[in-house]
C-alpha cells in the first residue's frame, strides 16, 4: 500500500497516536529517513519524521516525494501560541499561510522584522512567491471540521497565518515584534520548509498544530507538549473520511 496522504512531523512524539493506529504497518528507510506506511482509518498514509527545523524539513520531504510522490502533505506537531492572536495552549490552528520569519532583507534595527526580497524564492501559478506561502484552500473546510469536532470539548480552533523561525522566540517584547509584524496564530521551525517544497512539486499542503506553550517568556512549567502531541493527532483521526474522499482514490 503506497502512502496517497504523506504526514509529516517534527520529532517522534508528534507522529506518535497515528504510528499507534496505523494499520499493516511497513517501515523503511528513505533519505536516510524512517518512513511507515500503511492504513489509517482506512486512509492509505505514510508518515514521516523529518526532525527539526527547515533544513531537516526540506531534505526529508523531498526525498520522500521523489520515491513515491503522494496526493496530499499534511505537517502537524506542537507550536507556540501567540497570545494577541486569541489562542491558549491546548488549542488548535490550521494554517492558511506560512510565513518565514528570517527570509528577506535585514531591517533597520536589530528589532525591525526583514523586508521582502526584491526577488522571488520561487513562482508557482504565475505567483512570485518572497518567503511567504499561500496555503491549499482546503484549509478552510479542516478549520470548519475541526472547530465542530473540538468545539464540544471547549478547545478553541482557528485558521490564519503560521510564522516560521530558525529561533525560537523566548520573550514577551520579542514576541510583540513579530505579532506586530506578521499577524499570526502560531510560531514553528519547520513549516515555511515543507510549504516551499510542496509548492515546488505542485503538491497540495496542510498544516495543524496543537499549542503546547505560549510564544515569549520561556515558563517550562506551563508547557503542555504531550497534550499537544495527543491532540493534534485526535485532529488527524478526526477528518480520515475528508483524507480519504481526496487522497484514496
């Protein structure tokens, strides 16, 4: 069974719930990377643990496509939550945009966010594209699923846009800067990455994270990174029959 839905995470935990529940499982190693196929709910899957951070990222996703190129990527895992976007750890976004934080030309000050490249990284659909990367539309039923299946249990979903940093932010001024700047919901090191190469291949691409901690001052008693791992893949499981009207056939 080739994997059609190819789900990426980070580190084994965020990829752990769904590696519990595939089915028929297969393992292998592809560019150096552990890979595990099979069903998922009746989703033909692979998932794939890219490690950290955009450079891991890009290499592991690409050398997944070219052995078997799937129908749809979907990245989930654990992020930071920006507090001013409306959203507490434990709750869920969907992304609609990813956003590289570091791409660009340097500011004025040391606090100024980079200014878009003159040039694009890459154009896709006659869209030149500078480090910020539209989304699959989709996106827009997953956040209406998710806010149906979560809403009952209390749990706060919302779509917009993802920053993705090579730094992890560890204060509260700092992370007034980059609200300020970019607007988004959540922060991560590995997002912009995948959504480039998807782009590049002309793959659709999804994103959901889980809030584990708040982004700014670093508080490691008031993360939740294992609530984050279990819920976003709840999230997962819980939109199998839209996975499988669009990846299976």
């Amino acid at each position: 069974m080739s994997g059609r839905l190819l789900i990426c995470g980070a580190v084994a935990g965020e990829l752990a719930g769904l590696l519990n529940r595939l089915e028929n499982g297969r393992s292998e190693t592809i560019g150096r990377r552990r890979t595990f196929t099979g069903g998922l709910d009746g989703v033909r899957a692979r998932l794939l643990f890219t490690g950290p951070g955009i450079p891991n990222t890009v290499q592991a996703l690409t050398a997944a496509i070219e052995n078997r190129p799937p129908r749809m990527i979907l990245m989930i895992g654990c992020a930071g939550a920006f507090e001013r976007a409306g959203l507490a750890v434990g709750d869920i976004g969907v992304a609609t945009e990813e956003i590289d934080a570091h791409l660009g030309i340097e500011g004025e000050t040391m606090d100024s966010p980079p200014t878009p490249l003159p040039f694009p990284m890459l154009t896709e659909g006659g869209m030149k594209i500078r480090g910020r990367y539209p989304l699959h539309p989709m996106a827009e039923e997953v956040h209406r699923r998710l806010s149906r299946r979560f809403g009952r249990e209390s749990v706060q979903v919302k779509a917009g846009p993802f920053l993705t940093v090579s730094t992890v932010t560890a204060s509260d001024r700092r992370a007034d800067m980059l609200y300020n700047a970019f607007g988004p919901l959540m922060e991560n090191m590995e997002g912009a990455g995948a959504a480039h190469v998807a782009a590049l291949y002309g793959i659709p691409f999804l994103e959901i994270r889980c809030a584990g901690n708040r982004v700014g001052d670093r508080d490691r008693a008031a993360w939740e990174l294992s609530k984050a791992f279990d819920r976003c893949g709840q999230a997962v499981l819980s939109l199998t029959d839209f996975f499988k009207e669009r990846c299976n056939p």
